[in-house]
C-alpha cells in the first residue's frame, strides 16, 4: 500500500519523494486509490501557500501566484492534456486525424487560446472565492478531479492495446471505495453546496466522457488531463456562484 501511495505522489506531482521513471499500466491501476488523496494534499499545500501569500500581498497577486504553485507542484501534467484536447476534440476531421493531431507536440490555435483562458479563470475563481471556504474548496477541487480519473478509466479507449487501457483492465473495485474517502471526508465539511458542485462536475465528467467516445472513438490520456483541469476549474467556480 505505501508503495502505491509513493507511486501517485511520483506520478501526479514533483514533490520530494523516491522517483520511478517508468510504471507499469498495473501499479497505476492501484496507484488510483491515492490519486484523490494526493489531490487533496496538493490543494491543501496551495491553500496554505495561499494564505501566507495573502498576509503580504494583495489578494489578485496572492491568487496568481498560488494557481502558479499549483500549476508547478503538478509539473502543469494536465494542462498539456487540456491544450491537446483543445486542439484535437474541436477539429473538424475524422477520429483518426484527430488523435494524430494529439499526439502532436505542436500546439495549435485552439490550444493558444485555451490555454491561457484557462489559467486565467483559475486565478479569477480563486480571487473570487469566498475566503471562509477556501481552506476546504481547494483540497476539494484536487480530490473530486482526481477521483474522477477513477471513473474515466473504466470507459472505452482510442487506442486499444495501450496504457489507457491496460490501465482500466488494472483498476480494482476496492480502489473506488478508497478513492472516494477525501471527497466524502471534504464534501461533508463544505455542506450541501459542496454537494451540487459535486453533482455538476460529475455531470460534466459524464459529457467529456461521451465526446471523447464520439469525436475520438473513446479515451487518450489527454482527455484525462482535461477531465483534471475541468473539475478543478468547476469546483472553484462553484463555490463562486452567488445566492448557494
């Protein structure tokens, strides 16, 4: 188990701890037990980096900085896959064509725009969350993202035979029971609107998922970049909706 908890933090993150430079689809597939709560401990640090920031700097220049650490803390592992999925799912060819241009280190227009935009609605949902629940809104937003890699690898994949999907082929029932821990843990914490964010992000999860199946003929790694990058976005802004 300590084992599968050293391989998450090595895979998610670039904090400190022994590195391993290639995985095994399987040690992944039990990895995915901790992927929650390695989420959770990355929003965590960047909500106390947060707060210290806030203590000497004003709050628009404490938010940039801390979704900079973020960004950082995670070696920006799922923004590639965002950009890549901004390139490939909102091009107008064939499935094939599509996953070539994925694969493709070169990003394109939509990826330029995507991007940044993304980044920079992070920093706003942030400057715009309210301070009494940022402490838990953000160890939510990296745990519900993570444990949503849990349900994504256990849809249809574009590439069969690859890591994706000896990966799904890797995930173990007890996984989802353990994963699911930290969000429960946070979820009741933050009360009932942590709930309907909840609910949303799931239903957002949901529709990436069909369009991956659609417009690409199931899953890359990529999309699991996207699915991370959305629901973080999402649960911040969530917790930014007024009258909830």
């Amino acid at each position: 188990m300590f084992d599968s908890l050293i391989t998450a933090l090595d895979f998610l993150t670039v904090l400190p701890v022994p590195h391993r430079k290639d995985y095994k689809p399987l040690e992944l597939g039990k990895a995915a037990a901790w992927f929650p709560w390695v989420g959770a401990l990355l929003g965590g640090l960047t909500a106390l980096v947060y707060y210290g920031l806030l203590l000497i700097l004003p709050r628009m220049l404490a938010s940039a900085l801390a979704v900079a650490f973020w960004i950082a803390v995670t070696g920006g592992l799922h923004l590639d896959g965002l950009a890549d999925c901004c390139d490939g799912l909102l091009y107008a060819g064939t499935p094939q064509r599509r996953l070539e241009i994925m694969k493709d280190p070169h990003h394109g227009t939509f990826a330029d725009i995507g991007l940044p935009l993304t980044i920079l609605i992070k920093i706003a949902a942030l400057y715009s969350l309210p301070l009494e629940v940022y402490g838990l809104a953000l160890p939510l937003a990296g745990a519900l993202s993570r444990w949503l890699l849990l349900p994504a690898g256990k849809q249809a994949n574009a590439r069969p035979g690859g890591l994706g999907e000896q990966f799904s082929a890797s995930l173990q029932k007890g996984s989802f029971y353990l994963a699911l821990i930290p969000v429960i843990i946070l979820t009741y914490q933050l009360g009932w609107q942590a709930i309907a964010v909840a609910a949303v992000v799931h239903v957002c999860a949901w529709l990436i998922f069909r369009t991956a199946q659609v417009r690409l003929g199931g899953m890359t790694g990529d999309v699991y970049g996207l699915v991370v990058e959305l629901g973080e976005l999402l649960v911040l802004m969530g917790f930014c909706v007024r009258g909830l």
